[in-house]
C-alpha cells in the first residue's frame, strides 16, 4: 500500500547538521513527528550526544533541534511499505534535500542506518560534496547496539555542531 511521509522536514537558516532517517514507522506517522515509538532510541541518544535532555512534547522538539541547529528528514517522502520494517520498503520516493540545502548551511549528513544512506547515495553523489555518515540505527530492531555503543558512534554529530 502507498503511504505518504505524512510531516516535513525540520529546519532552519541556523541548521549545521541534517539527520536522515528512512521513513517514519507506523507510531511516527500516528503522532506525526520523528521517532514517537518509545523505544526507538534516536532521541534518548540524541540527548546524551549534545548533553542535553530531550523535551517531551513536538513543538519543544522542533525547538530544541532548531537550539542545536540539528535538522530532521527522511531519505523517503513516500514509499508502499508493510508496517514499520524498513526491509519492506519498496518504490520509494526520495526526499529532495534541496529544500533544506538552499536555506541552512548544513556541513555534514548523518543517516541513521543503512537504508536512509542507501536511498540517499542512489540518487547520486552527496548533496554540494558533503561528508555523509552511516550511523547505526536507533531503532528498537537494531537489539545488537545498546544505547551506550550507540551514543559512542553518534558523538561525531557534535564534532559537526563545535
């Protein structure tokens, strides 16, 4: 079944950093913001990266990503998928990162697992030559990366925000 992203991007002229996820899950798409299951890790580990708790509610969110001049996409705006799994993705239809590139000067990408870089490098090069990162991702089927492993690997979004 075709299903829409449903949210936009999150961004403004003061952004350093774009975050890309796949595609929001099922409860994401329920609450209609980024990584509302509970046990996706992405901002508990966010929050321990910038040393700075996590705000409950989405429009504290937006804001506190807009205070550390984090951006927050998805490689996909619409796609047929089964559920949340992002191995069931298929006909995906990428997100045009330029609505973010032509208004903050983003200086690295960091995609929160494989598929979001994937989707990303299958479209071309890295958008303007940027560094992009495969991060390991944050979701709860990701059981092999503790919290602790994953806030080690994500820290190199702050070096990007210094």
């Amino acid at each position: 079944m075709r299903v829409e992203h449903g949210f936009g991007p999150v961004f403004d002229a003061s952004s350093r950093v774009l975050i890309l996820g796949s595609f929001p899950s099922v409860r994401s798409r329920e609450v209609g913001f980024y990584y509302g299951h509970p046990q996706n890790r992405f901002w508990r580990v966010l929050g321990r990266v910038l040393n700075d708790p996590v705000p409950a509610g989405i429009e504290e969110k937006k804001e506190y990503l807009s205070r550390h001049r984090v951006a927050l996409w998805d490689a996909v705006v619409s796609c047929d998928v089964v559920g949340s799994a992002d191995a069931s993705i298929k006909d995906p239809e990428p997100a045009d990162l330029t609505r973010i590139l032509s208004v903050a000067p983003i200086r690295a990408i960091f995609c929160n697992g494989a598929l979001s870089c994937s989707l990303l490098l299958k479209v071309g090069a890295p958008p303007n030559g940027l560094p992009v990162f495969r991060l390991p991702s944050t979701s709860p089927a990701n059981a092999a990366w503790s919290e602790e492993r994953l806030t080690k690997e994500w820290a190199v979004v702050g070096e990007y925000l210094a």
